[in-house]
C-alpha cells in the first residue's frame, strides 16, 4: 500500500512539473543560470560563450554565468548539461564535437536528440588547409598530385583522433584517393610550429592560430575549407573549387536541456538572435576566425541532423572507430 502512495505521489509531481515550469516561464530567470562549457577557459567556445552570457544577462535582466567542466574531449562537460534539470537554469555551449563524441567514443553519458533542445547556431569557424613552405606544391591540385605520386609519405597534424581538423583530412583522402599518415599533437599549434619547421607536411587548422604563421611566412596557405572563398582573403581559393562538394568547418551553437519550457527557450533564441544579426557582432566575432550565424531552433535541429548525417559517413568510409 505505501508502495501505491508513493508511485501515486511521483506521478502528481510528474504531472506539476510542466506547470511549474510554466510558471517559472512567466518571470524567467530569477536567479542565476549557468552555462557549461566542456573546454578550458580561453578557447574560442569560452569566449562565445561569456559573450553570450553577456547578451542574456542584458536582454533577460538576469545573472548568467559560465562554468567549465572540461575532460573526455568535452564528454564530461556535455554530460553534465544533459542530466540538469529542463528549467532553463542550466544551459550549453558546444562546438560540433557534441555530434562527433558519438562516432569516436565506446561510450558517451548522452544522446543528443533526447537530452538536448537546440536554440540556436552560433558560428562557423574558420579552417583552411597549409602546408610546410619545404614542400614542393602551391596549390591543391598540385598537394593532390604529390599524395598520389608518394602515397602514406605526407603528414598531417592533428590536434586528435576523431577531431574536426582529423575528420576533414580524411574527408580529402576519401575524395582525392590520396593516402596520408596523420600525427596527433596536444592542440592545434604544436602541429602548426611543426609544419612550419618541415616535421610534417600540413594540417587542415583553425583559421585563426594559422594565420600569425601565414602572414610570417612560416606556412604555405592552399585554400580556405569553406565551401566559397572568404571575404577577407578574395584571392585564397577554397578547397571546393578544386573538389566540388568539399566543406570543412566546424560550429557553435548553444543548447537547453530537452524539456525546458518553450517559452524559455523562445526567449534564449530571441535575446541571441537579436544581437547575432548585428553587424558589429559579426565583425567582433570575425576577429576570432568565426563567422557569425543564427535561425530558429527548428533550424538548427535540422542543420544538426545534416551535419551528424555527413559527418557519420566520412568517418564510417575513412574507418574511424570508437577508442
């Protein structure tokens, strides 16, 4: 019988709960609200992400704060954030790496579609391939020739196994046919100071640690990885143009956990929104290699199942196994 009650009681609570919610929707936030970030502080998703708590705490007239909750490549910080309660009080900021954890991961403490509501893309960051000034090509077509004649002779550097810069050098060996050997480092730049020095070959790299080096003279730049040529750089060509249907760039974007209250998460999307679209928005966030971008979280779902779609199919043909 106490058994009965209890179940009974569990499911009056259950019941409340969207009605409390709903509630807490009216006047939302009255007290502080954290977003988790899963990298260190310093990193280009930490800085979004106190930007954005900046933009929130303006629009909303309340307190957001930043917590980094780093390890497992971001597992530890995403994991968090999915098992929070759906009040609006603990959101997230990710990279794309929260749809490649899956694919490269034995085991990760989440499933995206059922733990997390999108609210909106945030940016696109910046990538471009660069090679080591010793090597004896100066263009893609001329790196794809090279790759074909000396085939697992070139490097790459990588900043890890099953990272967005390792998943978009596979993505060029899987169209090119080409076969190269990829070297982990600790980061992007220890493998950027290598290619420069010659140690390896090239890296497909963030924009924005390339570009001192690039602009010293110290790496070769190829091409841009974004599907079009980059305003700021009209005369660097991108990938695409010698390989149709070549992307590389990597995303932001900021969630809720499932189940927060629409009205919430109506609001995060508007207050975001309302200043992604601002032209000195996308001029600061230029500065960082990210280029800024916004919609409905309707929209970003649907980017997000596109982006896990392709991606999952470039790693299942390059071979890339969960460790």
């Amino acid at each position: 019988m106490k058994r009965l009650y209890k179940a009974a009681a569990a499911a009056v609570v259950l019941l409340a709960l969207p009605a409390l919610y709903a509630v807490a929707a009216d006047d939302y936030p009255t007290r502080p609200v954290t977003i988790v970030v899963p990298f260190p502080p310093g990193a280009s998703n930490d800085i979004l992400a106190r930007y954005e708590a900046d933009v929130l705490g303006r629009a909303l007239h309340g307190t957001f704060v930043v917590e980094n909750k780093t390890g497992a490549g971001g597992e530890i910080g995403i994991s968090y954030a999915a098992k929070a309660n759906p009040d609006g009080y603990t959101l997230l900021h990710a990279p794309s790496v929260i749809t490649l954890l899956p694919f490269v991961m034995k085991s990760v403490s989440y499933d995206m579609a059922k733990d997390f509501t999108p609210v909106t893309l945030v940016g696109l960051t910046k990538f471009c391939l660069v090679v080591s000034p010793s090597l004896p090509v100066n263009s893609v077509a001329d790196l794809i020739a090279l790759a074909k004649k000396q085939p697992d002779t070139l490097t790459y550097g990588t900043p890890g196994y099953g990272t967005p810069h390792h998943i978009f050098a596979e993505e060029f060996d899987i169209m090119t046919g080409a076969k190269m050997r990829q070297i982990s480092y600790k980061g992007t730049l220890p493998g950027l100071t290598d290619v420069a020095s010659g140690n390896i070959s090239m890296e497909f790299a963030d924009l924005t640690p390339a570009l001192p080096l690039i602009q010293a003279g110290k790496l070769k730049l190829l091409a841009v990885l974004s599907p079009k040529r980059d305003p700021d750089m009209p005369d660097v060509p991108a990938l695409a143009e010698t390989l149709p249907g070549y992307e590389g760039q990597s995303w932001q974007g900021f969630f809720a956990r499932a189940g927060t209250p629409k009205p919430i998460v109506d609001a995060l999307n508007a207050a975001l929104v309302a200043d992604l679209q601002k032209p000195e928005t996308a001029k600061r966030f230029n500065t960082m290699g990210i280029v800024a971008q916004w919609g409905t979280p309707e929209e970003f779902k649907t980017f997000i199942a596109a982006q896990t779609e392709k991606w999952g199919k470039v790693m299942k043909a390059a071979g890339i196994q969960p460790q």
